[in-house]
C-alpha cells in the first residue's frame, strides 16, 4: 500500500476522528467511507430531472397536500 501525508488543521481531524464508526478504524477508512458517500455512482434521468422541476412547480403554484388529506383519501385515517 502506497502512503501520503496529508496536512489538516487541527479542527477537521478532530471531526474526522469523530467520525469513525469504530476507536480503531483507521483515518484513512473514514476519509475513504467520506469520500464514497460523496460520488453518486447513480445520477439522476432525464426524465426524474423533468418530475422534480415539475412537483417544484406544483409546489409554487400551491397545488399540495396535507399529509392528513392523503392520509383520509387512501383510507388509513
């Protein structure tokens, strides 16, 4: 395995130590688990793009729902 040193203010190594899910896990696990969160492997269509700009839009013309009134309309209040 290939090593580098990195600089980090104090500050960023302490939230990264707080990071670890366990005492032992290493710095570069955690660094690594950070980093893989951070690439989506699965972006999102066209199509899904066009469905969010369209409920946006929904949104500010006011055309929404309670959560009570989709609740009473399916039948499970």
């Amino acid at each position: 395995m290939e090593t580098t040193t990195i600089l980090l203010k104090k500050s960023t190594k302490k939230k990264i130590e707080e990071l670890k899910l366990n005492p032992r896990e290493s710095m570069d696990s955690v660094i690594e688990r950070l980093a893989d969160m951070a690439i989506d492997n699965e972006p999102l269509s066209k199509e899904e793009i066009r469905g969010i700009r369209q409920s946006l839009k929904d949104i500010e013309a006011g055309r929404i729902y309670k959560m009570k009134e989709v609740a009473k309309e399916m039948g499970l209040k």
